[in-house]
C-alpha cells in the first residue's frame, strides 16, 4: 500500500465521528486522519493558527466535509478554500445527510470535488467511507505543495 | 370617437332655410298669378270703356256717313303709344275708318270681330257694337298691345324678387341665431361625450339645462355617468382590496413554502443522522457482542436495524414526494409507448424467474413533464407486478384512450387486487391496503403518482376487486 496520505476529517457529531472513524479503522486508514469539529478549527489547521499553529505538514490530501456545523458551515469552509490560492487545489469531499438539491447545487458551484450522501444503513456507509477513504488517502495524487506555495496569497 | 361630418347648427340651419325659402317663393308666385290676373282684367275693362267713349263719338259720323270725321275720332288715340290699330265698320260690317289712318290692308280685320275680347300673343283685341236708341250703326274695333302688362309683370318679379332675397336674407341671419339655441345644448353634450370616451373620465358632467328633451337627454346622461362614475370607483376599490388580498396571501404562501422548505431540509438532514447512528451502532454492537446474546436480543437487535432502515426509506420517500410537489414542471412531448418499453425492460429483473405476460396497446404522444411521467408509468408498473406476485401466469395489461378530450391511460393487473370500500384510501400518503409482510414499500408510490398526474391537470383513480386484479387510471388533458 503506498504511504498513507493526511486526512482533515471536519465532523461536528459525536456520533457520526466515531462511527467515520471505526470505518476508516477497518481499513486501516484512520492513523493519518486529523479530526477538526467545526468549520473555524478546519480554518485554523489549513492556515497554521490557533491550536495548530505549531503543527507539521503541509496541506491534507483531501478535506472530508460534513455541511451542517457549528460556527463555520461546510460551505462557508468550502469558500473560503476556494477564494484563497493557498487551497485552491485542496481535494474536498462532502460527506452529509443531507440530499437537498440546493446543498448539492450549491457545493458544486462552489468547487467541491465530490458529494457523498451518508447511507443510513451501516454496512452501505462503512463502505462508502471505505472507498472514499481508499481513492483520497491512496489512489490520488493530491496536488503537490509547491502548487500552493507557489502562489502565495 | 369619429368626428361628425356636419354640424346639427348646419343642419338646422339649412332646414330653416328650405322652409322659408320654399314659403316666400310659393307666397311670390301666387301673389304674380294673382297680380297678373287683375292686371289682365283691368286692362281689357279699360279698353273696353275706351271703345265705349269712341262709340259714343263716332255715332254721329256713322249716322252721317263721314268717314273724315270718324277718322278724326280715331286719331285721338294717338296720345295712348299703347295702341297699336283701331277700325270702324258700318252698319253691312264695310270698314269705315283706320287708326293709323294710312294703316296697311290687313292690319285690321277685313270683317268686324264678334263682340268681346281676345288676347292673342303680344296684343289684346276688343270689338263692341255701336248702337244709338236701339240701332246698331256699326261695330268698332280696338287693338292694344301687351306692353303695360309686360311692365307690370316686370315689376311683379321684381318685387318679389327683392322681397325673397330679403327675406332669406333676415331668415339666415334668424336662422343662424336661433339654432345656437336648440344646438348648443347637443353639442354641449356631444363635447362631454367625447371627453368621457376619449379621456375615460366620467367625472365631466354636461349640466346642460333645457326644458325640451335636450334636457332630458342631458339629465340622463349626467345620471349615467354618475353611475357610471360610482361604479368604476367600486370597482377600483375591489381592486385594490383583491391585490392586497392577494399580496397578502401569496407572502403568507411564500412563508409557508420557506417553513416547508426548511422543515424538509431539517427532515433530510437531522432526522437521518440519528438513524444512521442507531443502525450503526446496532451494526457494531452485532459484531462485537452478537455471539454472547441470547437468540432473543439477537432478534432484537435485528429487529432495532430493520426498523432504522425502515424509517430512513420512509423519510427518503417523503421527501421524494414533497420534491414531486415543489419542484419545476418542465413540459415537453413525451412519447408515452416508449417510455413504457423502457420501464417494462427495466422492471424485467425484479420478474426474473416469473412468468409475467405483458401487454402494451398502441399508446400516444402526451405533453407533460417527462421525469415526473416516467415516476408515475414506474410506480403504476412496478405496483402491477409486485401485487400479481402471488398469481401463477402474471398479466399486465397497459392501454389509452380518448374521452371527453382527456387521454385515459389504464395499467390492468390479474393480481390480489383490492377492496374496493377502501379504494379511496389507496392514493393517500403512507395508506396501504396491505400488511407490509405481505407486499413490501412504504406507501408513498401512489401518492406520488396523485401528485404529479394532478400537477399535469388530470386524474387518478382506480378498479378492483378482492383476489380479481385492479385497475389503475390515469389522465391527462390533451
């Protein structure tokens, strides 16, 4: 398996969080995984600030999303990326309840690279986490760091 | 308005005129006619004295024989230029004596005239006899010409003719002043006519006062427009009340869809999160600590994932049929017969080692929005084969026609069929006819179907029978 690539996990429910993370677990990708609960802490790992100023690393190789958040919501996040070249070329993927056309429409137009409806069914969202987890964290290859830093904001 | 080709001032105007010319030119010539007669009976009773007065004179140079002195007698008529010949005939009717006296053969008769008078063309002619103490001497003759009557003729005309010109003349000017009377009022009326038509304003009245029916039309118009006037001021009212009605309900309806929105979009997200929490957590829970369960909370634990699954299909249904509700119609041609091809190949894997005859008649081209449609042909099918599960040799039939300018499209089934005492509860929301056991779905297929036939302007209904197959109809206007 080629090396495992940092995951930033953006999840404000308990719940959901530990049952993302035993996905991921069972397929043994959740050791890179860095879990952030609201859309504010997700701003500050990506910028280096707050709790996360001193961390290494660059950027993750994908930003795993939920839309409905404390603070700063998952779309206002996913703008927030996209306006700034530093994150530009971040892979993003929605990972919601939600199925409303809108959010859809919305995440799209805002330059999301997936929208991915949780399963109600555990053993469909194990393996929806699985694959997202697999194509992200392995098969990609997230744009180098260069590309970001090359553009300074 | 058009603009009127002529005035009623013109009109009344010419009437008068007409009448009072045709009157004094009727007045004028009676009044020559008349004229002239007298004149002619005058002229013929003065000629006739003078021949009398010359009779007189002459009887002696009759009685004599001496035609000198008759001559002489004659001559007197000189003074008159007015008489252009006179004779004396004796006793045998011989001409005695001329006037002129050198007067050609001819200018006289020959033999006396028959008494009395004689207009010819240009002159007038009398003969009298002369007669002394019963003897008639002879007979004069006396000629005039037609010059005095001509003048007075002349004159007549002339007189007349003045008096007509006159006359029209002061009957113009009359006429002219008299009508502004009788038309003003009309035109008055004609003015604030043309103001309310043109100018849509009903507030203009005519006040134009007359005790003749001008009045009254006046009057009446004014009340008209009054009416007129009161009505539209009504009617802007209602208007207005309507818009604000309307305003006001379509914000209230605006707030409702937003609330409905924001409802569903609450349903879509925070409802499902929990299931998937509890079917989640059941699941890990089964793994972990399924073998030191007893068979009965095994069972529970199935049963506790079933029903999250269960109610995450509910939710998934219910918030497919508010989007059939709210979502855009975007109508184009759709061609039923192959869209119903599709379905049926589509649904071929859920009849896989079944023996399902299927039967589409011809089927027709029907405006509608083609997604939608397609939902309604895959719940109506889908519904068909599901309920004739339990029949041996499956037949679904699917058929339209044209009625009452209405396409009716049938899917028949030979399957378990329904009661028909709850045929009315077979559209609704959730309602089900049978245990979830038995035919499995949530409810919501038909409801959908409603939906989006009513969107379309048409109907659902449907035919059945307990163990004898239903009948599903839809349609749609065409």
């Amino acid at each position: 398996m080629a090396m495992l690539k940092r995951i930033l996990l953006a999840e404000d429910n308990e719940n959901d969080l530990e049952l993302t993370l035993t996905a991921l677990a069972e397929h043994n990708l959740a050791n890179e995984v860095v879990v952030v609960r609201d859309g504010a802490e997700a701003w500050d790992f990506l910028c280096h600030k707050g709790s996360f100023a001193d961390r290494n690393g660059g950027n993750p190789a994908v930003v795993l999303l939920d839309l409905k958040m404390p603070k700063v919501d998952g779309l206002e996040l996913l703008r927030r990326m996209r306006e700034d070249s530093r994150f530009k070329a971040v892979p993003v993927v929605v990972l919601t309840s939600s199925r409303e056309e809108s959010d859809i429409v919305q995440s799209y137009r805002l330059g999301v690279n997936a929208f991915v409806v949780k399963p109600v069914a555990f053993d469909e969202f194990v393996g929806a986490v699985k694959n997202l987890g697999l194509f992200w964290a392995v098969l990609n290859e997230p744009p180098p760091d260069r590309l970001s830093a090359s553009t300074p904001a | 308005m058009r603009t009127p080709r002529t005035t009623i001032g013109r009109k009344l105007v010419t009437a008068m005129m007409l009448t009072s010319t045709a009157v004094l030119v009727l007045a004028g010539v009676v009044f020559v006619a008349h004229d002239f007669a007298i004149s002619r009976r005058a002229m013929v009773q003065a000629l006739v004295t003078r021949a009398h007065i010359l009779a007189a004179n002459s009887t002696a140079a009759l009685a004599f024989q001496n035609p000198d002195d008759a001559t002489q007698v004659l001559h007197a008529l000189g003074t008159d230029p007015t008489m252009t010949a006179a004779a004396l005939y004796d006793g045998q009717g011989q001409p005695f004596a001329t006037y002129p006296a050198s007067a050609k053969p001819g200018t006289v008769p020959a033999r006396p005239m028959a008494t009395g008078y004689r207009f010819e063309r240009s002159r007038l002619a009398v003969s009298e006899p002369i007669v002394e103490e019963g003897r008639r001497l002879g007979t004069i003759y006396l000629e005039s010409d037609l010059r005095v009557l001509d003048q007075r003729l002349k004159a007549d005309a002339i007189v007349v003719l003045i008096a007509v010109f006159g006359s029209i003349t002061l009957a113009f000017a009359l006429a002219s002043w008299l009508q502004r009377g009788i038309a003003h009022p009309i035109l008055a009326l004609a003015e604030v006519a043309r103001t309310v038509s043109e100018g849509k304003d009903y507030s203009v009245r005519s006040r134009a006062v007359g005790d003749d029916e001008v009045g009254v039309l006046s009057e009446a118009f004014d009340q008209m427009l009054g009416e007129i006037q009161r009505r539209e001021s009504e009617i802007r009212l209602l208007n207005a009340d309507l818009e604000r009605r309307v305003n006001e309900r379509t914000a209230e309806l605006e707030a409702s869809n937003k609330e409905l929105e924001a409802f569903s979009y609450s349903v879509s997200h925070d409802l499902r999160a929990p299931l998937r929490h509890i079917d989640g957590f059941v699941e890990l829970l089964t793994k972990h600590a399924f073998a030191s369960l007893d068979e009965k909370a095994q069972g529970h634990l199935t049963k506790i994932s079933a029903a999250a699954k269960q109610m995450g299909a509910l939710i998934d249904d219910l918030l497919a049929f508010s989007r059939v509700g709210r979502t855009e119609m975007r109508k184009t041609s759709v061609n039923l017969a192959s869209m119903t091809a599709d379905v049926i190949q589509e649904l071929r894997d859920d009849a896989k080692g079944r023996l399902v005859e299927w039967k589409v008649e011809e089927l027709p081209t029907v405006q509608g929005d083609p997604s939608m449609l397609r939902l309604v042909l895959v719940n109506l099918l889908a519904n068909a084969l599901k309920y004739s599960g339990p029949t041996k040799e499956a037949r679904i039939e699917v058929g339209a026609r044209a009625q009452n300018g209405e396409i009716v499209v049938s899917v028949r089934d030979n399957g378990v069929g329904f009661d028909p005492a709850y045929a009315h509860k077979l559209f609704g929301v959730f309602q089900r006819l049978h245990a979830s056991k038995e035919f499995e779905g949530t409810g919501i297929g038909l409801a959908n179907v409603r939906r989006i036939v009513n969107r379309h302007g048409g109907r659902t209904w449907a035919e059945g029978a307990i163990q004898q197959g239903a009948t599903f109809y839809f349609s749609l206007p065409r």
